[in-house]
C-alpha cells in the first residue's frame, strides 16, 4: 500500500468520519459534495485496504465496509451495548520513527489522539497533531494534560468551527489548544450552516436535513481539512489577530516575520511555546479559499450630521472583475474620518489596477433637494450636498502588496447620491498617505 503523505492524511480523515457517523450519526452517505466526493477522490488515488472488523459474541470478526451502513446490521451490530474501539498501533520491530506519525481527530477524537500522543513513552514524541473542532463540553477550560495540547506532539494544529455557545455550552472548544489555533469566520459558526440553508439542505439531504443543518458548522472542520488536500494549489491563508471583530475591520493582515500560516495539511510546523490564534474567511462550499483585502477610505463629510447610507464598488484586476460589492458603514459616516474594513473575493482578481465606488443610497429628501437645485439654482452655496472621497487605500492580505487609488477627475472629488466614481492607482507623496497599514 502506497503510504504517501496525502493518501495517508486522507485515509485518516475519513476512517475517523465514518467511526464518528457509527457513533450515533447519520449512516446514510451524503449525496452531495461532502463525505462521498472525498471517498471517491480517494478511489482515484489508492484502493484503501484498512479493514475495520466488529468483534461479537457471536462472530469472530466481521468486516464494516465504508459508505456500506447495511454491514453495521449484518454484523449484528447493537447501540444498546457498549462499545470498545481497538486500534491497531504498531511494533518497535518495524522501526517506524513517531516523528513521521500524524494523527487526525475529529471532535472527541482530537482529545482522545492527544490522549495517545501523551501517553507513549521513550523521548521522541508523535510528529504530529491536528485536532478537528474539538469537544467543548467537558474539556473547556481543563488543565492541557486532561485535553489536546501542544505537549502531546512535536507539531499540534487546531481548527475550530462551532464555538457558538448555547446553555453555556459550545460544541466546539473555545480555547487555543494546539502551537496554531486556527478560527474560519471567528469560529463561532460557519457559512452555510444557518437554519435558513434548511431548505437547501432538504434538496440534498432529504430527512436527514434538520441533522445535517445541526452538525453543519461542527463537521466543516473536517471538509476545511480535507479541502486543503483536494485543492493543494490554492491554499487557505489565516492571519494572527486577536478577535473576529479587528479581523473583519481588516486590521489584521500583517505577514512580516511568518505571522501567517496556511489551513490544512500543508500547514507551515513551527512549534511555539505560546498558542497563536490565527482567523480567515472562507466560503460556504468547497473549495473554501477566499482572498483577503483592507480598504481604508477617507471621507469628508459636507453635513453636520453622520450620513447613513450603502455603497457599492467594482473591482477591476488584472484577471478578474467584481461587481457590485455592498458595504455598509454602521454608525454613518463623520466628517473627516478614516474607515477601515474587510472585503473578501471568491476569485482571484490578479493585481487590482481600479476601483468603481458608487453611492447606492441615500435618503429621499436629498435626492429630491438636490434635484430642486439643479432646476433652480438659488443657492449661492454648493449645490449638492454630499461627501468628499479622498484616496482609497487597499492591502492584498494573500500578496501583501499595498495600494494608492485617487478619483480619476481630480477636479471634482464630491461623491453625491447615486453617483459613481472611478478611482486608478496613484502615488502620495504626503507624510499622512505614507502610514502604513497594519
């Protein structure tokens, strides 16, 4: 049996899904996507020939056949019994060393692989951890040694997935337990997964579809994991920030000194003596890989008062064009302000070479008024009320390269309602547009 790197993290994956789903889950193969379309990516590569035998009082080893739930029955397997699970481990005769040993743990499982990893003995450890959303309940704030922690291997990866509590409980675990703790879309819940994706669960899933919905955020570790096999050319980028909240202000993108680190099997070991939370944004489906930017925009504001309203922008890149990407600034917009925020793109645009932004909204009265205006002009003052758009500053999270975008008409930078403006690549020469972004 080819034991390659990939074929043996995939195996592993999916020996530990389908334990996982004998386990009180679902045992119907899910039609989409998820479980079946990673075990026929397996077929393509290798022929697994791991065999999983169920003990009884009655047989002397019957074989469990993956996507094959009908041999769990004829097996005569019974849910009302207790259950032992026997791995077999491996002989000092065969001289395997532990550092070429990877173990991958789905919920429960992350903290039972970190249970083994701490208990072998001698002094070389395990080459590797890598812990699935791991169990919350139970564990959360528990001391590393009743836990995953990064003691149990020489390199110990986290992602987790569901951390959204509910009577205080959290499916997944809250706390950094690995070297790099990894939290797609702050961890707390995941794209897709809401219960208003019910419908298009029903589609794929039929009655399995409430189960699908409940588990969905939980088990999207395991897909996030194996996406980074499928799809080794276009990795998952994750950068260290302290919450979701600076994260999505874009405040977090900084990649000097290997501050970031890939999601996934190829993730990049460095054993730390401190956890490094690292967060990302990733798509409802695979593959998951988004692509990261930072906006800061000045505006100023002619009007006394915050103007609340939606922009839009167009992204044009060397590869790509982006339309029509909403942004909304909470709280309205001040006079004389600096905005920071996050944009993600499902593409990779290329280099970003100009910006369309339009003002997409605003309140009637404004139109109406200005429109009174230009039929009417008695006003010695400016005729339209509206903001002043100075510069459009934009870092590539993936690349790190920085940006300067000025209005194409230089001689008219109000942006009013409805209006849309082109912005190209420009140089400042200014100390203010020198600083840097973080």
């Amino acid at each position: 049996m080819d034991t390659s790197p990939l074929c043996f993290s995939i195996l592993l994956v999916l020996c530990i899904f389908i334990q996982s789903s004998a386990l009180g889950q679902s045992l119907k193969p899910e039609p989409f996507g998820r479980r079946a379309q990673a075990v026929e990516t397996n077929k393509t590569l290798h022929e697994m020939k791991t065999r999983f035998l169920l003990f009884g009082e009655t047989n002397q080893g019957c074989q469990i056949r993956i996507n094959h739930p009908d041999t769990l029955q004829e097996c005569g397997f019974n849910s009302s019994l207790p259950l032992v699970m026997i791995i077999h481990g491996w002989s000092e005769s065969v001289q395997l060393s532990r550092s070429h040993v990877h173990l991958i743990g789905y919920s429960l499982g992350a903290h039972v692989s970190g249970f083994a990893g701490s208990s072998i003995g001698g002094t070389h450890k395990i080459g590797r951890i890598t812990g699935l959303d791991a169990a919350g309940p139970l564990f959360e704030g528990s001391a590393p040694s009743n836990r995953l922690s990064p003691d149990d291997a020489s390199f110990v990866d986290a992602i987790h997935t569901f951390t959204r509590e509910h009577m205080g409980l959290s499916v997944g675990i809250k706390q950094p337990i690995g070297h790099y703790d990894f939290y797609p879309n702050g961890g707390s819940f995941q794209p897709g997964c809401h219960f208003l994706e019910l419908y298009r669960h029903i589609a794929q899933h039929g009655f399995n579809a409430i189960t699908q919905t409940i588990k969905c955020s939980h088990e999207r570790s395991v897909h996030l994991f194996i996406d980074s096999l499928l799809h080794a050319g276009t990795q998952s980028m994750a950068y260290p920030c302290g919450d979701m909240n600076s994260f999505s202000q874009g405040l977090c993108l900084s990649c000097k000194k290997g501050r970031c680190n890939t999601l996934g099997y190829h993730v990049r070991q460095e054993p730390r003596s401190k956890s490094k939370r690292l967060f990302l944004v990733t798509r409802a489906q695979s593959p998951f890989k988004v692509y990261h930017y930072q906006l800061k925009i000045q505006f100023i504001n002619q009007t006394e008062t915050p103007i609340q309203t939606t922009f839009t922008m167009s992204l044009l890149g060397t590869k790509e064009k982006m339309q029509k990407i909403p942004i909304t600034l909470g709280k309205g917009i001040a006079s004389n302000k600096t905005y920071s925020f996050l944009i993600t793109l499902d593409v990779d645009i290329g280099e970003l070479i100009m910006i369309k932004f339009k003002w997409e909204n605003s309140a009637v009265w404004a139109n109406v008024w200005d429109t009174v205006q230009t039929i009417i002009p008695w006003s010695t003052g400016p005729r339209h009320s509206g903001l002043v758009l100075k510069t459009i500053r934009v870092k590539a999270g993936e690349t790190q390269q920085r940006m300067t975008f000025c209005s194409e008409n230089t001689d008219d930078l109000l942006l009013r309602p409805t209006q849309e403006k082109i912005f190209v690549k420009c140089e400042i020469k200014s100390k203010t547009s020198k600083r840097k972004i973080r």
